[in-house]
C-alpha cells in the first residue's frame, strides 16, 4: 500500500510540474511565437529572360575573395561509363582510374563547341583534383573515382552521342 501511494504522489508532482514547462522558454515549442499575416513582396517575373541566372557579384565587399583557379586535369583513364533514363531525362554516370592515389572533387565538365552541338554531341571531360604533395600510386581500386549529372529532357534534345573524355582514352555511348 505504501508503494502504490508514493508513486501516486510522485506521478502527481510531475503532472502538475508540466503546466510551469509549457510556458517555459526552456520548451522548443515557444521559442517562436505564433505566425501573423504579413503583406507579401512582389516575386519576379517568371518569364523574365534572366529570372533563373544569378546576379553576378562586384566582388567588391570586404570579406570577397577573387574566383580560385582551376587546378583540375582529366583522370588517367575512363573506366565504365553509364546512362540511367529518369522520368526527368537521364543521370550520366562516369567512374575512372586516378593516375595516383588521393585523387578528390571529381566531376563532369561539359565541353561547349559548336561542332558538337550540330553534330549532336554532348561532351564531358572528367576532371578530378590532386593534394599538392607527393601521394603514392597505390593499386587501381585504391585509385577509383566516380561521379554523376543529371541532363534534362531538354537538354537530350537533339542528342545522339554521349563522351567522356579522360587523359587516356574517351568512352562513348550512342542513343539507340
């Protein structure tokens, strides 16, 4: 009896304890108040030429930098080269091997040129960094990079050919 009793009295104390926690600032759920009705700004122009394409900044303001140069080459050789279809075009998907080990920020670039616009190309080359010391060559696994992009329908548009390009060789796919 005395058992039940005290845990009858402990569980009271702490329900009414509950009541000083709700409008404590120590409960997350008031750091914010209430929401309210505010007057909405204006969105832009959706069919504005430029809408999508960013303000270029002065670089002007005092804790700008100036654009780091690209200290990037091509990776030793293409490997496997892979395009899965989406719903919303395709993801192209490029794995490779490093000329020696550390290898890091490895992505696709697109080459723009005309003649392979008309000749329905789409161009890439992959690109990966490497630390400015000394790294050993290592095995090829140790040295795989991969990376991926996502292409638009809109941008498959007219597109027969895909290339990665790496310092060795190219690996090509052509649309069926």
């Amino acid at each position: 009896m005395q058992k039940s009793l005290s845990v009858l009295i402990i569980a009271t104390l702490t329900l009414t304890a509950c009541s000083s926690w709700r409008d404590s600032r120590v409960n997350p759920s008031n750091w914010f108040g209430s929401s309210r009705s505010v007057e909405a700004e204006t969105p832009p122009d959706p069919n504005a030429a430029d809408a999508l394409v960013p303000k270029q900044g002065g670089g002007t303001g005092l804790f700008s930098r100036p654009d780091a140069e690209d200290t990037s080459i091509p990776i030793g050789q293409i490997d496997e080269l892979r395009i899965d279809p989406t719903p919303s075009g395709a993801i192209i998907y490029a794995s490779g091997t490093a000329v020696r080990q550390g290898a890091f920020n490895a992505r696709l670039v697109p080459v723009e040129k005309e003649e392979n616009q008309k000749n329905g190309t789409l161009e890439f080359v992959f690109r990966v960094n490497y630390p400015s010391y000394e790294t050993p060559q290592g095995s090829e696994r140790t040295r795989m990079v991969s990376d991926a992009i996502n292409i638009s329908k809109q941008e498959l548009e007219g597109i027969r050919l895909i290339r990665v390009v790496g310092q060795q060789n190219a690996l090509e796919s052509r649309r069926r």
